[in-house]
C-alpha cells in the first residue's frame, strides 16, 4: 500500500538552516539563564532563582542534564522513523551537553552548596546513596565524553561499539539519582522515567526485530566454480 502524500512530505524534510543556530541555542541559553539569575540574586540582591539561589540553580542543572540524555536517545528513533539521517551529528551534540551540565551540576554542588567542604564531599560519596548514583553517573558518562571525537572512534573501532553501550547505562543513574533527591514533587521524575523507558524500550524492540530479521534470511549460496 502506497504511503500518504504528508508521510512522504514528512521524510523528505531536509536539514534546516536555522537548526544548527536552534540546537545550540536550546544547549547553551538555559545554561547562561541560571549563570546570570545567580549572579542577579547575590550582587543585586533579586530572586530569579527563588530564596535559595544556590540549591534552585544545582536543581534547574541536573534536570537540563536529563533533558540532554533524552534529546540524545532520541536522535536515533526519530532516524529511524523520520529517515532524518542528518540528525545524527546533534547526538553526539546532545550528549556532550549533558555531560558539561552533568559536570557543572557536580561542580556547583562542590563549590557552592558545600563549598569545598572535604569532609562533606566525602560523607557524601560514601554515606548519601543518591550523591554516589549521581557521581556513578558521571563517572560513566566522562570516558564517553573523551572518545566522542572521530579520531576515538576510528582508533578504537569495535572497542568504541562496546564503550558506548554504556550511554543506556547513564539515564538509568540519573533518573535514580533524581528520584532519591526529591522529597515531594515527584511529577518530572515520572515524565522523564517514562520518557527514558520508552526510548531505551524502542532499542530493544528494534534489536530484536534486526536479530529476527538476519535470522529469517536465508544464507547467500555461493556460485558454483
């Protein structure tokens, strides 16, 4: 059956030339939001960030961490389902913004919040269990970050296969982390939960459809000599 006109229409979009200027601004002014409301709150004394700016802007930094991973599992599906082959350079993009904002929400929570407190840091990674599934998270997501460049990847080859499988790995931690961090307000953890299980639920449905499918294909005789 003859797919509809819009479906076709919908495949053919072509790479827009305002995307690239979108992809980054979605990356990089929600960051440069918390910077400049947490400057605005101690030197002029407003509350853009509420009455404790130090614990909002840690908050609004991990939860623009999740919404990174998400725009990152989701580059593939919409790939696949789209034929938007051009979209595959924003998850690499996409990943390594969530590790810079994975990083800074670390870094904010070390400087500011306990500020460099080494006795604090270390009860934390030791006795506080969504501190150490946080840390677990980005530890994970730091050897990806280093072999994301091209050259990794043609160094490596099938190493750098195997070494990426472990991105499924970082939204789990995450969504743990968030979900042990919050006390009341349980409704962003939910949407994101469901979000990440349906992105990696597609991966697996989509790997066993391709097993099944080299499965059922018969093997190419060779030509007789």
């Amino acid at each position: 059956m003859p797919l509809p006109a819009w479906w076709n229409a919908v495949r053919e979009f072509k790479r827009p030339r305002w995307w690239t200027w979108a992809v980054w601004s979605a990356i990089l002014v929600p960051g440069l939001v918390v910077m400049a409301g947490l400057l605005s709150d101690f030197l002029l004394g407003t509350r853009w960030l509420g009455s404790n700016p130090i614990k909002e802007g840690e908050l609004i930094l991990g939860q623009l961490t999740i919404k990174y991973l998400v725009a990152t599992l989701a580059v593939t599906p919409l790939r696949r389902l789209f034929g938007w082959n051009w979209l595959a350079r924003d998850r690499r993009t996409f990943g390594l913004a969530a590790f810079f904002c994975a990083l800074t929400h670390f870094l904010w929570f070390v400087l500011l919040d306990i500020q460099l407190d080494g006795a604090e840091l270390a009860k934390g990674l030791t006795k506080r269990p969504y501190i150490i599934v946080g840390f677990a998270a980005l530890l994970v997501m730091l050897p990806l970050a280093l072999t994301s460049t091209k050259a990794a990847i043609t160094r490596m080859k099938k190493r750098w296969t195997a070494l990426h499988r472990w991105t499924y790995l970082v939204p789990v931690l995450g969504i743990i982390h968030w979900w042990m961090s919050v006390k009341a307000d349980i409704g962003n953890p939910i949407l994101y939960s469901v979000a990440f299980a349906a992105l990696l639920g597609w991966r697996v449905w989509h790997a066993r459809r391709e097993t099944s499918r080299h499965a059922a294909t018969p093997p190419e005789r060779s030509a007789p000599a």
